[in-house]
C-alpha cells in the first residue's frame, strides 16, 4: 500500500482531530445522569457535574469519547466492569414475597462511607453490598440487572469526555432550538461549503455556529445580534479555527437602518453610530453581572455594511421571539436573486405578514410549515409520548427571491412597460411573465 504525502498529513490532522488537545474545549457528561459542562482544559478550578467534582486537567492526550471513572477528585481511565444487563426471559420467579427494605442490607451508610475514605474502589464497594444483601439471591434475574446497574451507578460514576458538536447541544437542555427545527433551517437555506448567509437570531448563537460549521473556511456568516455584544458561546465551545471564526461577522441590530448612509461622503454613517450609542450608554444601565458595552470599532462597521449593501448574500435567515418583519424589509434587498429567506418564529401573525410582503416583492415557492415532533417510548406495555418533551417547534416561513417583472427569453434584464406593449402589438416575440 502507497501513502502519499498529502494523505500521511491527513492522517495527522484527522489524529490531532480526535485528540484532546491544550486549549480544547470538551463536553464532559455524567454517564448516568445525562447532564453535561462544556469546559476548556486546562483548567485551575474543579468542575462540579451534579453530583460529581473532579479536576479535568488530565484529559489532555486522550481521545474524544474515552471514559473516566473519580478517585479523590481525580479522573482516571475507567475499566471494564463485568455487570449483567438487564435480563428480559420469561421465569416463573417474582419478587412477590421479598421484604426488600433496611433490614435486608447489613451494611450501614457509615460503613460505606468509610469505605469511600480508605480508597476502596466502586466494584469492590457494589461486591460488598451483594455479600451482605440477605435478599439478593431471592430476586429474580431481572431484578438482579436491574439492582446492579443502580449500584454501579451510584457507587461506580462514569464521565465521557466528549467532543463538541451541533447535534449534541442542539439535543441538550441549553439549546433553545430543537435538533429537528435546526436541521430544517439549515436544508431550507440551502447552506454549503463557500455560501454567504445573513443570521439574524435572539436566543443564542446555535444557528451562527451550525451554519459556519457547514461553510467551514470559505463564504462568510454575518451574525445580526439584538444584545449589548454579540454571542459567542458555541462558536468557541466547538473548537473553530482562527480561519473559521473570522468568516463570521458580526453587526448590531441597532444600526440596521444606517446602512444606507455608508456611501455618503459626509460621514454621515459615523455621526448617526455615535449618537446612537452615546444614547444607549446614557439609558441603559447593566446589571453588576452583565458586561458593559463596548466601544464599536467605526471602520470595522464600516466594512461590514459595506459588504451587505453589495447585495450578493445567498441565505437569509431570521430566528426571533418578537416581530420578524422590520428586519426583513431591510435585509432583503442584499440578498441576491434565487436566494433563500428562512424565517422562525413562534407567532403566525407575524408570520403572514412577512408573507404579504414577499408577494409583493418578488417572492416565490412562499410556504409555511408548522414543526411538532413527538417523543415516543416504545416498551412492552409501557409505549406513551415522552413526558418532557417539548410542545412545538415554531413556523418556519421559506421562500426564493426572484426579480419581478417582465422578462424575454435568453435575457437577464427586465423589459420595461413601453417594449412590452408594442412587441405585444407586433407579435414579434413571445415574452413570459415571472
């Protein structure tokens, strides 16, 4: 077998990939609860997943996905444990007359306790517990799985180091968007490697971060943000390159409606920028724990709306809680033309307006569907919708910009009014109407 140089480079980059590295950042989820802290290694402080503290300098040199048992705060390299799984065969035996209560375990919590504190292992601790269980052996096997896994669960926590990714946040409770309704926004826009698309979102920046994700380092994401500064949590939990991280740009909402001054020779953009964030910092008093706003880099803004005012922008997307519509009727007209226009809201009154208002504008393919996904637990005699999940996902408005008017075959200018009349008159050539 050959190797080429450029596939020995690529072996090394897909190993550096996959390993734990200085400065990463790694979701660490307790195997048994489910819950998770995104952390950046190294690390001074202890991080406390409910119930477990441990330091996670350790992790760096191991691969994502390993497994880590708690010794004294520490992580350590997590062994196979030999624990049955949970038996479903069919067997005369039942738990009918079993008093499975304190009595039955002949182990106090001091003992146990004590144990902890003289460094005996988890196995070993669930081991003690079956020798002094004077009801273990009447259960059923069943029970028997099913008391061990509870033990080892306890007694024998497991932490995954885990790498970062849309999928994995989008399903956890910090996410504000459903997995599903994300991926339908971004199949919608039509995101791809080299797109430039326009994200307009209020919650947090789990749309930026999946769609610079999908043009990995080329196209470039402008992040329109309602908030004093910009969101930037996911972005850095998901390890982006310094490449990646500078396709993304971001503009204040508030300075939306002075794009249109940025060609004016009397700096006339400067002056409306200043005034209106010397009346933000005279009104707006933040909180001791929220960051004050910082001064805006005038030339840098500059550039951004410059880039917007070109028009050639292939995906417009808007994810809000309030009226999606201003912010729309002054993006639109920098997204070229097949573009795509994705809007999400939970309102639909909101909706059918920016429906109106794309009719009018060269709007076509104009739908709205309306996400709610259901969980179901499929178990013998236990099959019922998940108890917490979520009511509905929200409406997602998508269509394609066009150009309006009148247009002859084999050309990509309109033809005015005047021309089509008289050709109209003459029957010379056949024009069809978008």
């Amino acid at each position: 077998i050959k190797i080429t140089l450029s596939d020995f480079n690529y072996l090394l980059d897909t190993t550096k990939m996959s390993t734990i590295q200085k400065g990463h950042h790694v979701m660490l989820v307790n195997n048994s609860t489910k819950e998770f802290k995104c952390v950046q290694v190294p690390r001074r402080q202890h991080v406390y997943i409910k119930p477990l503290s441990f330091s996670p300098n350790k992790l760096i040199g191991y691969l994502y996905g390993s497994k880590f048992n708690i010794v004294k705060g520490e992580l350590e390299p997590a062994k196979l444990v030999n624990s049955k799984g949970l038996v479903s065969e069919n067997c005369n035996k039942t738990n009918e007359f079993i008093m499975d209560n304190i009595k039955s375990q002949q182990l106090s919590q001091s003992d146990i306790i004590s144990m902890k504190d003289k460094g005996v292992k988890g196995e070993d601790i669930v081991d003690t517990l079956v020798q002094n269980s004077t009801s273990f052996n009447e259960k059923t096997e069943f029970s028997k799985a099913k008391w061990m896994k509870k033990k080892l669960t306890k007694h024998l926590p497991v932490v995954v180091a885990c790498k970062p990714s849309i999928r994995r946040i989008a399903s956890s409770a910090t996410s504000k968007i459903r997995p599903d309704v994300l991926s339908s926004l971004l199949n919608s826009a039509n995101v791809w490697n080299g797109s430039k698309v326009i994200v307009l979102e209020c919650r947090d920046d789990l749309l930026t971060s999946a769609v610079a994700e999908q043009i990995h380092d080329k196209g470039s994401v402008v992040q329109i943000y309602e908030q004093r500064l910009p969101h930037v949590l996911f972005c850095n939990w998901l390890n982006f390159s310094m490449t990646q991280k500078n396709m993304i740009k971001y503009y204040p909402l508030k300075f939306l409606s002075f794009m249109d001054t940025v060609s004016d020779k009397d700096n006339k953009f400067d002056e409306l920028v200043s005034e209106s964030s010397k009346y933000s910092q005279e009104n707006c008093h933040p909180g001791k724990r929220k960051r004050p706003e910082e001064d805006h880099d005038m030339e840098h803004l500059k550039s951004i709306a410059s880039d917007l005012c070109c028009g050639d922008y292939d995906s417009l997307i808007i994810s809000t809680s309030y009226d999606p519509f201003p912010a729309l009727e002054v993006l639109y007209k920098y997204i070229k033309t097949s573009g795509k226009i994705i809007i999400h809201t939970d309102n639909m009154a909101v909706v059918l307006e920016c429906v109106n208002f794309l009719n009018k504008h060269g709007g076509a393919e104009v739908s709205i569907v309306d996400h709610w996904f259901r969980e179901i637990q499929v178990l013998p005699g236990r099959t019922h919708p998940d108890m917490r999940m979520q009511g509905g996902g929200g409406f997602i408005l998508t269509a394609t910009k066009i150009h309006p008017g009148v247009f002859q075959h084999g050309c990509n200018l309109p033809v005015t009014e005047e021309e089509v009349a008289e050709r109209e008159k003459e029957g010379a050539i056949e024009i069809e109407s978008l």
